[in-house]
C-alpha cells in the first residue's frame, strides 16, 4: 500500500494503515474537516433558530407562515450523528463556475446529504444534488467529467474511519471495485430502510436526475433500488424545483402501512420533511371499507371499462326539458322555450365537461337567456340582474328538473344493488356474467351502512372526479405500481393530472389477479402515455447465487423481462433444505437460529396459512418476532413475515418455509410463483429454503 494519499489507493485508508495523526496525515485532515463542517451546521441551525420576526411581518397571517418556514428549516437542519455529513470529495482538474459551485471559488468540494457553509458563506459541503456533485455519481475513466480525484469516505456508527481514492485521468491506475462502496452496499441493516445517496450508480443518478417535466416509469429487477431511486428522485426534485413544488405538493404511493413505514425516514435524512406519503386506498378512503372481494369481482370492478359504465349512469340523471322556464321579475314575465333549454341543455352535454361544473353553469346559461329577451325588448341589464336570474326559483327548479345533483357514493351504491339500473349502464360494455359477478347479493339500505371493498372505493372515487376535478399534486411517486388494476391507476393519474410522475415497479412482482401485463397499458391508464421507461437489471442488494435461483421462475411468470445480475462481489449464503413434512417447523426454527448467529436483520417469510403455527413455535422456543412494518433492533432483529406482505421489504437473511405453500395461497399458479419470486428475492446477505413439500418444477436443479 502506497504511503501517501494523493497515489493510487487500492484499499480503503483506515486509521490502522495510514500515517500517524499529525498535520500532514489526511485522515486527520478529513477528520478535522468533518468537525469543523458539523460546528458550521450547528451555527446555521442556531441563526435560524435566533431569528426574530416580530419587526417583519406586517398581520399574524404572515407571522404564522414565516414561522412555519422557520421551524421546518430548523427541523430541516438537524445533524444526524450517525449519518454521515459527507461521503465524497471531487478534486476538479479546473475550477467549475461559480453557478455550479454555489459560490463557491475552489476546485474541491466536499459531497454530502445537504449543504453546509461557514460563517463567510463559503461552501464546506456541497449538496449531492447540486450540479457540482453529479460526476461522484457519473465520472468514470473514459468520461472524467474535469475529475482529477474522487475520495470515498467509509464510517463507523457516524465516525470518519477510512478513504479511498479513485484517480480518474492517471492511464497507470487500473479500474478497479471501490471496496469502500461494495461494503457500504453490503452493510448489514437494522431498522427502517436507509438512504443510498453515498451509492448510487450512474444509471440510477440518470433517472434521479431527470427533468420534472416528463414521467419516468422504472422497471426495476429485485435489489436493484428502484425504490430508493423513487425517494431519491423526490428529493432530487424538491431541490431543483422547490417552490414549484412547494406550492402543488408531492407524492409518494405504497402498497401498504408496513411498506411505507419502512421507508418512512429516507426522506428526512435528506433533509425532505414535507413530503406525504399514502396508500392508494388512503387516496379513495372516501367511505369505510369494510369487506374483500372476490378476485373475480375485484377484477371486473378494476378494469377500465368501468370508467364509461360510471360515465354513464353519471349522466343518465340528465334529462331533456319538458316545459318552457318562465322568469317573473316585477310586472314583466320573461319565457324561455322547452327547445331553447333543450339547445342548452345539448350543448352542455356535447362539451364533456364534468357533470357539476356544467350543472353550475347551467342556471347561468338560462339567465342568459332571459336576458337576451330583456335587451330585445328595450331594457339594459347587466351582470347583477343576470346572476339574480340565475338565482330565480324558477331558474333553480328547471335545473334540478333536467340536471340534478349527483352523489357519487349513492351512485356506486345503486349501480352495485339495482340490476336493472347496472344493466342500463353497462350494455355493451359489461356482459351479463360480469354484471353479475359485480352485482350484491343483497343491497345495501344506504351509503353508510354498505360493507364497501377497497375496489368499490376506487368507483366512487372515479364517479367524484366524473361530478368535480380531482385536485393535481406537482409530482406522484408510484411504487410497486404492478399490482394495480386499471382503475386504480385512473385514480392516482387523477392526483397528477398536471404535475409528472416516477412509477416504480417489477412486472415478474406482479401478484394480483389484474396486475398489469406491459408498462405502455399502465402508462396509458395512468394518463401518462408515452412516458419513458427505463429498465434497471443490475441489481445491488440480492446475492448473486439468490437472484440467479429466484430468476429460473422468470420464464414462467415474466418472459418478456430481461434476467438480473448482481455486481455483489459475495455469492452471499445460500441453502436449500429438505425435511420431512413433521420436521417442518423444527427445521424453519433451527435455521432462524443459525441467522440469529449472524449480525443483521432476519426476515422469517411463509404463506398466510403457517404463519400461526410459526407464530407459536417461536413464542414457545422464547424467541421474540417483529410483525411486518415493526422496526426491527439490536434486542429484536426477527421479523414473521406474512408471503402477501413481503414486498418491498428486505432483511439480512431470510429463512423461506415452505415454497409450495406460498404458491398455493394464491388463485392461480402464475400469481403464485409470482408471489413465491418475491419472497425469495428479499434477502440482503443470505437465503435459507426450507421445504417438505417438493419445490415448484421450475426451481429443481438444472
């Protein structure tokens, strides 16, 4: 190893192979710089917080705002002693421009989750998505971005331990894996899911870094972060389009508590505090939902066709007037004919706009009318007596004749109890086994007391944007998105309708009857047809042997999607062991025991039907589990997983009971080896199977 820091360093620099600490020793220097920018920190959250505003604002309105701001950035500006500050330094060959730089006027600059100064102004750490800090992340030996140097910094429990160097224009340095970014990767971890802004690959900083004005829908293989991708994004754009953002709001779309739980601090440690996070059925928690679906139901309820049978039987409360409308205003009667309404009644319904913006503008319309007959016959009105009009009972009675109010959630709740009423709507469009599948046994009395499915939240929803325009958030993350059916992919297009989207998702995951079969139909329903689709197929988290077993299911549940390699230098553990089928439970326990052995967390994943007697034998052995979305701990690092709740997540090792059982629990065999996919790409550093039943066909040995 080199003795001097500015050579080629092959392994990382650690207190123990470096030189003594003294002020030629470049550790102490990063140390010293790492002190020194945590005190900055520490003195610009103290200006913020010894901010006055009593002088500034001129009502409480406007004191009540500015403080808000004042308390997020102090929030914003905390220091998170076991996150790392910064986690590279770039040593440009020139000088960038001052706009690149954020003032600053060196050519070194220090890379880190945000940006810090000194009392000058000075910058001490750049923020990893400025402009400035893009080559960490892109700069390689054919492209070196103006980089003479780029140093990674390895820590301990937030403590500056190592550096290496990568020196990007010397022909005599061989190309070689940064030790210092696989050991990061391979980290074991305990807790909620950590950011990887220290690890992003340059295809990953692609999509992070893409325009706010177009969609991005990544197609991500296990492990290959295209979740964090999705945070990352977030913050990406928050930064570089902050007030835009700040005003239409931001997005991100789970497909649960657990998994959202899990991801909950990426964010925060990025220095993002305001960005809501939900589940889809969050999005259309219009009623209470109460009851599951059948799939078959569930399924036909999704499909796209059930926007027009919801258009329709919005409109089918639109009927052709009958009678003339006639105005008294004084002395003077003022008529309008049944075919003039009937005109505007048409021209209304030709416009396609949403049932209660025409039915607001309707009684203005008729007023119009009235008024025209007014100025024929001598008199001038204006505005104030045409909105008087507007108001007239008359006026009022004609619209509810021909254009009354619509309830969506009574709406849904008729069109699901009245056969004859579904029939109506839906010829055409549904058949009549479909209406059936769909229709209640026994109707409902009334909206509250109906055992609504999430599905038949997801119809109101639709029918409340068909009656008034479902507000526009700025940005939309996506994740896991197929799972979802058309209808409900309507329902989150409806939330960005203005603003662009990241959707994030795995075909081969999909693990619903209705999970969507191409990106391009998913785009379309969303809203977002044409959107840019990027693939990510090296993946970073899953073991090399693990991915290569879980990918033999590939051909039967995803043949269209390129096979995942791993750039894990470690083939990880991996184990596949038969027992016999009285030994199941014996054999599941010992091999959670072996996992606990090992520091890191531990995912214990079987099919829904196991998971009590599972449950059981652990209380029984005195071995204390995790339920998913539960943070896992130093003193509790085991977590009994559920098959049906496994997405998304990923433990150290995970302990796999009985593969045929997860396939199945599921209605069909697809979905099933879709689902069992899942379970088995999980795992960080190591995978145990253990089996009674024989494997799944396409798992046996080749």
């Amino acid at each position: 190893m080199p003795s001097h820091a500015h050579h080629s360093t092959t392994e990382p620099r650690t207190e123990s192979s470096g030189p003594r600490p003294g002020s030629d020793d470049p550790l102490q220097r990063e140390k010293s710089h790492l002190a020194a920018s945590r005190s900055a920190l520490r003195a610009m959250r103290a200006d913020a917080e010894a901010l006055n505003i009593a002088d500034v604002t001129a009502n409480w309105v406007n004191a009540e705002v500015l403080q808000g701001e004042i308390d997020a950035r102090i929030k914003a500006l905390a220091d998170l002693s076991h996150t790392p500050l910064f986690f590279g330094r770039l040593d440009y060959l020139h000088a960038p421009g001052l706009e690149l730089a954020e003032g600053a006027a060196g050519e070194n600059f220090y890379i880190g989750r945000r940006h810090v100064h000194d009392a000058d102004g000075d910058p001490m750490v750049i923020d990893w998505r400025a402009p400035v800090s893009q080559p960490f992340y892109r700069a390689s030996k054919k492209d070196p971005m103006d980089l003479k140097l780029r140093r990674r910094f390895g820590y301990t429990g937030g403590e500056l331990t190592a550096y290496e160097d990568e020196h990007l224009t010397d022909p005599t340095e061989a190309v070689r894996t940064s030790a210092l970014l696989q050991s990061e990767i391979e980290r074991p971890r305990v807790g909620p899911m950590r950011d990887i802004v220290a690890t992003i690959q340059p295809e990953q900083d692609e999509i992070v870094r893409a325009g706010i004005g177009g969609s991005v829908c990544v197609q991500g293989a296990p492990g290959t972060g295209k979740t964090a991708v999705g945070l990352h994004r977030v913050a990406y754009l928050l930064y570089a389009h902050r007030e835009r953002l700040a005003r239409s709001g931001t997005l991100v779309i789970g497909p649960n508590r657990s998994f959202l739980h899990y991801i909950e601090q990426v964010l925060p440690a990025l220095g993002e505090l305001e960005v809501k996070q939900a589940t889809v059925d969050d999005l259309v928690g219009h009623v209470e939902v109460r009851a599951t679906d059948e799939a078959a139901a569930a399924t036909v309820k999704g499909d796209a066709r059930m926007a027009e049978v919801l258009r329709r039987a919005v409109r089918s409360h639109i009927t052709m007037p009958q009678e003339p409308c006639v105005v008294v205003r004084g002395s003077r009667r003022w008529r309008v004919p049944a075919y003039e309404l009937e005109e505007i009644v048409q021209e209304l319904r030709d416009r396609e706009i949403r049932y209660g913006a025409a039915r607001e503008a309707l009684p203005q319309r008729i007023a119009h009318a009235v008024l025209v007959r007014m100025e024929q016959a001598g008199e001038a009105p204006d505005d104030r007596v045409q909105d008087a009009v507007a108001r007239n009972t008359a006026v009022k009675a004609a619209v509810k004749a021909v254009w009354p109010p619509v309830d969506p959630a009574k709406l849904v709740l008729r069109l699901l109890g009245d056969a004859e009423f579904l029939a109506g709507q839906a010829e055409g469009i549904l058949t009549p086994e479909e209406q059936k599948t769909i229709l209640w046994t026994r109707p409902a009395r009334s909206v509250k007391s109906a055992k609504w499915s999430s599905a038949d939240a997801v119809l109101i929803d639709e029918a409340m944007d068909l009656v008034a325009r479902t507000p526009s958030l700025g940005h939309v993350v996506l994740d896991e998105a197929q799972d979802l059916s058309p209808m409900q992919y309507r329902a989150v297009g409806r939330r960005c309708t203005t603003g662009s989207a990241t959707i994030l998702g795995d075909i081969a995951q999909g693990t619903t009857p209705w999970a969507t079969d191409t990106w391009e139909e998913a785009l379309t329903h969303l809203g977002k047809p044409g959107s840019a689709v990027e693939e990510l197929t090296q993946g970073f988290r899953v073991p090399r042997e693990v991915i290569a077993y879980a990918s033999r299911l590939l051909p039967a549940i995803a043949p269209d999607l390129t096979e995942a390699t791993s750039i894990r230098e470690s083939a990880g553990d991996f184990a596949i062991r038969t027992v016999e089928p009285a030994d199941l439970t014996t054999a599941t326990l010992t091999a959670c025991g072996d996992a606990l052995a090992k520091e890191g967390s531990i995912g214990l994943i079987a099919a829904e039907a196991r998971i009590p007697a599972l449950r059981t034998a652990l209380e029984a052995a005195g071995v204390s589990c995790l339920a998913p979305g539960e943070e896992t701990s130093a003193e509790a690092r085991l977590t009994l997983v559920p098959a049906t709740l496994a997405k998304g997540l990923e433990y150290d090792y995970v302990v796999l009971d009985e593969p045929a059982a997860i396939v199945d629990g599921e209605p069909d065999e697809r979905t099933g080896l879709r689902r069992l996919y899942v379970c088995l790409t999980r795992p960080v550093s190591g995978l145990t199977v253990v089996h009674a039943a024989p494997l799944p066909e396409q798992l046996a040995d080749r």
